[in-house]
C-alpha cells in the first residue's frame, strides 16, 4: 500500500526478488517494487517462502521513529513493455 494507491499483484506473477539489507527489489511481470531501508534481509526470506502478505508505505512521521528492521521508503513501477 503507497499512501495514495494500493497494488494488489498476485504471486503467480512474481519473477525473483534481489537486494541487500538496506534495499529489496521485487520484480512482477507488470511492477517493480523496490522497498529502501533497514534490515531488509528478513524480507527477502519472507519472499522467498512466499510468506509477505502486505508491505505499507510509511507516514513522514513514521519514518523519523524506525527502528533496526524497517522500509523507510517504498515505490512501485510499471514495467513499459
């Protein structure tokens, strides 16, 4: 959920995610979504055991009180075939 749009994009349109601890991008057949803060890794196994049923963006305020393991910053992208 961004804070003006939700996506709802199904598993089975998933491809492969890959990143590191302070980015994650997640790449679907129509969207990219690329997650940016902290602690990620713990992401990338909740992926890859298809275990990540939502990811919200975060408030201003919210990003000023995050913590070890959080997503400072989330944005989707359509893929332009």
């Amino acid at each position: 959920m961004l804070l003006g749009k939700t996506y709802l994009l199904p598993w089975t349109q998933f491809l492969y995610a890959e990143g590191g601890d302070d980015e994650v991008r997640l790449v679907f057949a129509t969207h990219d979504v690329v997650a940016r803060g902290s602690g990620l890794n713990a992401l990338l196994a909740d992926v890859a055991a298809q275990r990540l049923v939502g990811m919200d963006e975060p408030s201003r305020a919210t990003r000023f009180g995050a913590g070890d393991r959080c997503v400072l910053e989330l944005a989707v992208r359509k893929v332009e075939s």
